[in-house]
C-alpha cells in the first residue's frame, strides 16, 4: 500500500481568495461552521467539566488519541448511522482536525494514476489533493437543474477496475444537498463490488434540521473510511480535533504512523474538551440546529424582497447552500466590491469548482441576521 508525499506549495483557491483582500473583514456570509460557544459555556455544561480540565496533566496526549475520548467518537458514528459491526476505541484515530485526517487518507491510499470519484464543487483539497498526488480525478459534476442533486448511475458511469476510492460528502459543502440513506447503500454495494476505498467525509452529518434520513452503514465495509471533526456541526473550530473511524485496522496503523510524522498527537487540552463536547452532544446539536433552521427562514425572507438579484435552494442538511447572483459583474469582482464597501466576506462558487455567478452561503452563525442587513445594504445602494 501507497504513498507518496503530498506536498502542497500553493494556498488552496478559497484561503488564496480570502488573504488577498486588503479591506478589513468584520464578518462572514459562507462560514462553513455552526455557531462556537466560549470556553466557559462548553465546560459549565458538563457537571464535572471544570474539574476534568483542572486535573489534566499538561504532557503529550496519545498518538492514537485519549482512550475516552476515542470511546465517545465511537458512540457519536453509532447514534448517527445503522452500522452492525461491533466498533471501539481502536477503530478511531483523533488528528488536528478533518484536514490533517483527510491528508493522511489521502497519503495513505493514493498513488499516481490511481483513479479517483469525487463530486464538484468540493471542499477543495477532495480533489486537489488527489490531483498533487497524480492521480486521476473522475468528477461527478453537480447542477442546480437537478437540484445538485446525483444517482448512482452517475457514478456507475464514472467507476472502473483502476478506481482507487469513491469519495462523498454529505451533508455536501457547498450545495447543502444530501446522500439519503437509500443512495448511501447503492454506493457502498457499488464500492464492494469494484473491491475500491470509500471515504465518507460527514463533517456536517449532525446538522440534520429536517429529520433526514442521513444514517448509513458504510463502517460494516472494511474498505470505508468515516472523517469527522469538532469544527462544522459542533461550531467548535477552535478544538482543533478531527478523527477517522474505519474497521481496518492495517489502515489505521498507517494513517498513525503518517500521523506519527506530521503532528504527532494532538492537543491534550483540545482532547480533553473534545470529549466534553461529545458527551453533551445533544445539547449542543440541537441549539446549533436551530439556529440554522432560523437563519433558513431568516434568508427566505431577505431573498423574497431581493428576488430580482439573488435565487437559491436551500440547504436540505449541513450549514451550507449556494446562492446565485444576478449581476452583470464576473462573481469574484462583485464579492470583492462586497468585501471592500461592507466589510463582508462572501466567497464566490468558483472557489469550490462550480461555475457561473454563485457564492457560498454558510448559515451556522448567530449574526447571519445582522450580515445580511450587510448584504442589503450593498446591493440596495
Ligand atoms: C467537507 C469538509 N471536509 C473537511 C473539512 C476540514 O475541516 P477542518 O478545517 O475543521 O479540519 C472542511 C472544512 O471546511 C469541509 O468543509
């Protein structure tokens, strides 16, 4: 098995975008995350919360990640999913969030010429880095004709013997559409069928405001891989904790020792609240979930009064939506005007391989109400 290192030399299109704007920002319309309680708020809802963070010992964590924490991992993917294999703390790994776990994937599985099924747009680096590493990327490419919305036909036209790994997203960044449940198991019948790798990136799978059916059991595959990370539908960016789970165990041994070389374990602290987060995981999901639900209604009604510019989909899971602009200016130069007359970011679709005149909209934030009288400013002017 693999691997060549994957060296990145260039800062990814969106990041790029973001750090050329000279203006100030004081406030984002497509944060991919929900809303991030303080310190305080987090550890308070835990009984014992500040005395498990007073009693930590300030030395390395595990390379594998806390025992504890790893646990709770394991119960999370088992509220969220319908998987029978009997999984435990050694089918997870933790790493300094769902970048550095997807990178070691991607290290760990991939070689050149090694084909690979991605949906566009994307979270860029689901195609970039399997792109630096020489491999052949099969894009299944999304439309809102069809609500951004794909069949396993679409993917039965692009999987071959030389496909290597099927890679999903779902709730998907930055459409907001959905695998349901039915389509998850063609895929995974499919990924069995071909004997290929399948990750399931479900950062945002627990923003599920309207009851979807999301569960699937691709860890019942030993070929599957699941990323997820504190930062979407926990809100909790700053515990920079992300982690795998997968049956393999000859994966996972890999995936550590790529680890082993790149942050060596994580923060113990970040660890320590992790585990706190994901023991009061209810309470949090569910306060972020409403806030999301409200920021969908709050965005109705704005784009009801600006029909004539602005049209979309909104989002059927996750924190994420495209929305389309009726403007003669190319995206990126309308963004940037946004940016510099309101101090508002918005980052264009382009950023994330989807053509025409969409940007991103991230609907996790509890001032989305006040951004958007930003939004309204600027194009009432
Ligand atoms: C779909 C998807 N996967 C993975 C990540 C990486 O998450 P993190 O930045 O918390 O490591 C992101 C971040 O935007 C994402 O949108």
């Amino acid at each position: 098995m693999a691997s060549k290192l994957l060296i990145q030399r260039e800062l990814p299109a969106h990041i790029q975008f973001t750090q050329s704007l000279s203006c100030p920002i004081e406030g984002s319309l497509s944060d991919s995350t929900a809303h991030s309680l303080t310190l305080e708020q987090l550890v308070q809802m835990s009984a014992n919360g500040f005395d498990k963070l007073n009693a930590l010992e300030l030395t390395y964590a595990p390379l594998k990640g806390s025992a504890p924490l790893r646990t709770a991992i394991v119960n999370f993917h088992h509220q969220l999913n319908h998987h029978q294999c009997p999984l435990n703390e050694d089918n997870v790994l933790t790493f300094c969030g769902a970048q550095e776990a997807l990178s070691a994937i991607y290290q760990c599985l991939l070689q050149p010429d090694d084909e690979i099924i991605v949906v566009t747009p994307n979270y860029p680096s689901l195609s970039n880095m399997a792109e630096k590493s020489g491999c052949i990327v099969k894009p299944i490419e999304l439309s809102a004709l069809k609500n951004w919305q794909f069949n396993i036909e679409d993917v039965k036209a692009r999987i071959s013997k030389k496909t290597k790994l099927i890679v999903i997203n779902s709730p998907h960044n930055p459409t907001g559409s959905i695998i349901d449940s039915d389509l998850a198991e063609q895929i995974l019948l499919l990924a069995k069928a071909y004997d290929c790798y399948l990750l399931a990136d479900d950062v945002s799978q627990a923003s599920n405001y309207n009851n979807l059916a999301l569960s699937h059991r691709f860890l019942d595959y030993d070929k599957a891989i699941v990323v997820s990370v504190m930062s979407k539908s926990f809100g909790l960016a700053g515990i920079r904790i992300g982690w795998v789970v997968s049956q393999n165990k000859a994966i996972l041994k890999q995936l550590l020792a790529i680890k082993s070389l790149s942050s060596i374990c994580c923060s113990a602290i970040d660890e320590r609240l992790a585990e706190i987060a994901l023991q009061q995981s209810e309470k949090i999901i569910a306060l972020n979930n409403q806030i999301i639900k409200t920021n969908i209604e709050h965005f109705n009604a704005f784009i009801q009064t600006h029909s004539d510019i602005f049209q979309w989909h909104p989002p059927q899971a996750g924190l994420l939506s495209l929305v389309e602009v009726n403007t003669e200016q190319p995206i990126e130069l309308w963004a940037r005007g946004l940016a510099e007359q309101t101090g508002l970011l918005v980052l264009p679709a382009c950023l994330f391989g989807q053509a025409g005149q969409y940007f991103r909209l991230g609907l996790g934030k509890n001032n989305f109400k006040f951004l958007l009288t930003k939004l309204d400013e600027y194009v009432s002017s």
